[in-house]
C-alpha cells in the first residue's frame, strides 16, 4: 500500500535535550515515569484531522497552498479514504495515542442528508478497523454546523427552526459515530452560534434555543448509552462579532442559568482565551476551580494578530503554567492535549507536519517536566498558602465559617487598628518560577 510519508521509517525517535535532530524527540518519552503515571498518560496527545489532514493553507488572499497527496482522488470518498489512511500512518509514525474529527473532516456531505449519513457510517467502519490495527484511540468527536451556507446565521441559535433541526440531526449522528469509535468525548465549539448586529438578533431567544439544544444533546447521550464526556469549547469571537460561549466564565455563568452544569466540562484553547483578553492559564484555572476542565486543544496564537492563528506551542514557559494547572487537578481524565495547530502557509511539505507536531509535543512534555518539579519542591504552591494564612485562625477563621458580621468586624478594627503591610513579591516568585523553566 502506498505510504504517505515515506521519509518516517522507524517512527521518531528520543533523542534527548542536546540533540539538535528535528525529526527527534528532546522531552517527550511516552513511557518515562512523571510522579504517578507516564508521560504519555499525562498528556494524551492528539491529532486534530481538520487541519492535519485537511487543512489547505488557503486564506481570504491566496488558494490553498499545501501539498497533501491524499487529498486527491477519483470520487470524494476514495479522496476520504486516502486521507484516512494519511491520518492513521501519520499518528502512529509521530507516535500520538489520539486523534480529533468533526463529521464534515472524515466524511464528505452527500446530495442529501441521508447520503452524508451514509458517508460517514462507511468511513466510521473503516475508522474502527484503523483504530483495532493501530490502538490509535479517539479522543473527542464533533460536528461542523458552521461552514456550510446553511449556517449562515448558525446553528441552534439560527432564527430559523428548519436550520436548528437540521443541525440537530447532525449532532445525533456525529454523537452516534463518536460512540461507535469508542469516542472518550464529544466537544461542542459554538461555531457560528453568536451574532453580528441586535439590528436583527433576539440575543435571549437565541441562548435558550442553545440550552434546548444542549438539553436534547444530553437527552440523546443518556438515550443510546454514550458515556463520553460533553465539552464546550469556549471562544470569543470569530467568526461571529460576539460568539456566546465567549470564554470560561461565560460558559460556565450559561451552564448554570440553563439547568445544565452537571452534563458539561470544558475543552479549553490556548488561542481563544488569548483572543478573549486572558492568559491560557487564566482560562485553565477557572474551568478547573470549577471542576470544569474536561480537556485542552493545545495550541498558540500570535500576539501581533487578533485572530484565532492556530500555531503550535513552542514556549515551555506557558506549556509549564498550563501543565500547573493539569498537574493540580489530578490530570485531565477522559481528556487530552489536542493539537488544534497548522503549520504556517509556506510549510506546505508533508514533513511540516512531523516539524511541528514534535515541537508542540516537545513544548508540552518540557512544560510537564518542569511543573512537575515545581510542584515537588512546593515553594510557589508554599507561599500562596501563607499568603491566605490569616483566615486559617482567628477572626478570619470566623469570617469564612459565617460566624462573623460586619458588627463583629468593626468592633476587631476598633480595637486592631491598621493592618500590616505584605509585598506579594510578583518579582521573586517570576525569578523562583524562571529557574525552573
Ligand atoms: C475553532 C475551534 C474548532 C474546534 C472544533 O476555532 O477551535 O477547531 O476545536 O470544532
Ligand atoms: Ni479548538
Ligand atoms: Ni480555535
């Protein structure tokens, strides 16, 4: 059978911190013991099929530019099945456990709906037989209910009930092709549920169509026995103006309103909460304060650029804050470190893919190592408990069991009078958390 990446014989191999091969690993050693489980059950690593497999380099200036030998064909299911087979000798060469699709990535949409249904149950068979001959799992799956015109005003927030039903429909075959791959997720990412103009938008209606449509998700799940998690994926903006699941806090405010915040955790991306004004860990520490971080698309955005650019990670430093936040939690569960990354437009080789993936798993691997260490010798996690030590005793020990009023308080001031001064020391602690790195 013809091999698409020819170049890759026997996988890629560790080459250690010095080694200045590309096409080595520097950190990554899937099996290496990190505290109480190995590297690779760490982080879970995943291929995202959209733009790995089926990205084009094109954007709003020039046609696509990247050469990708599978994506050719004589029908769009044998170009389907090509990209199949790229997708699973590409994962099992770079040595990842996982992988990511929406339906519209693994299955071309037919003339009608029921022949799309059917494109995707013939490349699901064939999926599952990849996945019992390599062991290559799959982490999340999706549906696209943002790029045909049809979704032109979105989904289950579209002012028209024939579109909310029609991505309805999707949505239950997505789920039912996620379950029969053993699927350990399935991720909603509002797509275009958001809007541009109120000119033309009922903003209340609209949310609670997405809370019916949420509801019906669950509903479906519990009907035909899925037992993968559900994750929203929070975003900002892009493509519309205003998306509603504008970051983590945001989503987890509408979980509660709507009656669904057990059903939900989120799968949290580094570009989008940067484009949503905060850190990446920022995002990742509120969704797991929350016991809401389900998992992570893993990737970088550009801070010059107010767009979602999708580049891999290549700053151990935020790899390591992140990796913080996992590590604290007790590690992702069900979820994993999706790669939801492109090479830029002119790395249109092949061999991009394996460049960057590797330097994306390097980044997170070094961030795990690191944090690890971090934690281990407790210094940062050590000064944050004792910057909160005065509620632990005394008056603040009553503060926060509810023993204490406003009353009690002034009567304490009377007597205390003015509170000590403490530097928070930021710059010590960036010193502390630079050595490390
Ligand atoms: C787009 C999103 C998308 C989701 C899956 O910005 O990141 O790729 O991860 O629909
Ligand atoms: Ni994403
Ligand atoms: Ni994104």
């Amino acid at each position: 059978m013809k091999e698409f990446f020819p170049e890759i014989q026997d996988g890629i191999p560790y080459g250690g911190p010095d080694s200045k091969n590309p096409l080595a690993f520097k950190y990554y050693e899937p099996n290496r013991v990190v505290g109480k489980k190995s590297m690779g059950d760490h982080l879970r690593f995943s291929v995202a099929y959209w733009h790995t497999f089926k990205g084009t380099g094109a954007d709003p200036f020039g046609a696509g530019t990247f050469d990708r030998p599978w994506n050719r064909g004589k029908t769009p299911m044998g170009q389907a099945e090509n990209t199949l087979r790229a997708a699973f000798e590409f994962c099992q060469k770079l040595g990842v456990s996982h992988y990511c699709f929406h339906d519209l990535d693994l299955a071309p949409e037919g003339e009608t709906f029921s022949e799309s249904c059917r494109n995707l149950e013939a490349m699901v068979k064939m999926a599952k037989q990849l996945q019992d001959d390599t062991g290559i799992k799959l982490l999340w799956g999706t549906a696209n209910l943002f790029s045909h015109p049809r979704y032109a005003h979105g989904a289950a927030t579209n002012p028209d009930a024939h579109v909310f039903s029609y991505a309805a429909a999707q949505v239950k075959n997505a789920m039912a092709a996620t379950r029969e791959l053993g699927g350990e997720n399935y991720v909603f990412w509002g797509g275009r549920e958001g809007y541009e103009t109120l000119l033309n938008t009922d903003m209340k209606r609209e949310q609670e169509q997405m809370a019916r449509f949420f509801h019906m998700a669950v509903d479906y799940a519990r009907q035909i026995g899925f037992e993968g998690q559900f994750l929203i994926e929070p975003k900002p903006k892009e493509p519309t103006k205003h998306q509603y699941d504008f970051d983590a806090a945001t989503v987890l405010g509408f979980l509660g309103a709507y009656d669904l915040w057990d059903h939900f955790k989120l799968n949290i991306e580094a570009n989008h909460a940067t484009l949503a004004g905060h850190s990446f860990e920022h995002d990742l520490t509120l969704a797991s304060m929350n016991g809401k971080l389900g998992s992570i698309d893993a990737n970088a955005g550009d801070t010059l650029l107010g767009w979602d650019t999708d580049q891999f990670s290549t700053d151990p430093a935020i790899c390591a804050r992140a990796m913080l936040v996992v590590l604290a939690q007790g590690g992702l569960g069900k979820g994993g470190l999706n790669f939801d990354a492109k090479p830029r437009r002119g790395s249109f080789d092949p061999m991009d893919l394996f460049y960057a993936h590797i330097s994306g798993m390097d980044a997170f691997a070094r961030g795990l190592l690191t944090a690890h260490q971090i934690m281990e010798d407790g210094i940062l996690d050590n000064f944050i408990k004792e910057r909160y030590a005065s509620y632990s005793e005394g008056m603040g020990k009553q503060i926060m069991s509810g023993d204490a009023t406003f009353e009690t308080l002034e009567k304490w001031i009377m007597e205390k009078g003015e509170p000590v001064r403490v530097s928070g020391r930021q710059e010590m602690l960036e010193s502390i958390f630079m050595s490390y790195c």
